[in-house]
C-alpha cells in the first residue's frame, strides 16, 4: 500500500476515533434519559396499580395503561442505542489494513 493510501486511512481511523467518542457520549446521556423516564414510568404504574379497579376502566386509566405503554417503547428504544453501533471492528481492520 502506498503512503497516500495508508494516510487516507489513517485520517478516517482517527474520524471513526471521533465517531465512536461521540458515541459514546451519546450513549452517556440515552441511559441517563432512560433512567429519568423509568421513575416516571414506575411512578405512573404505581398510581394505575393504587387506583380502584372502576377507575382503571375508565378514560383516566386506559390513558394511563397507554403512557405507561409508550414509556416501555421509549425506554426500549434507548436501550437500543448502546447495542447498535460498535466501531472498534472497523477500526481494527483499518489498522491492519494500514499497516500490513
């Protein structure tokens, strides 16, 4: 491989560096929203489990069931951002692909 080549290289490794600081810091903060969004979830379920059973059948406590339904797919969904991206295969293979 050639030097221009090998410092193309190089320069996208350190890019991929950055991304995955980047990452990283974005994942800091999805499990700090996630971890808000629990307790307002858990304290939600804790309110429709205390309400009497009339109250749960009503308007106010199907709201309820479905806020507490999207903050489980919120919740989940934030989950999801540490497990989708994982750059230290792609960097590893920049590095060898570098340097032989």
């Amino acid at each position: 491989m050639n030097k221009e080549r090998r410092k193309i290289i190089n320069t996208q490794w350190h890019a991929m560096e950055e991304l995955k600081a980047m990452h990283a810091a974005v994942v800091a903060k999805a499990e700090e929203i996630k971890a808000e969004l629990e307790n307002v979830r858990d304290e939600e379920q804790e309110s429709f489990d205390n309400m009497p059973e009339g109250l749960q059948q009503s308007d106010r406590g199907q709201t309820s069931e479905q806020a507490i339904a999207n903050l489980d797919t919120a919740i989940n969904a934030l989950d999801e951002i540490a497990a989708d991206i994982d750059l230290d295969e792609a960097m590893e293979a920049l590095d060898n692909a570098e340097h032989g």
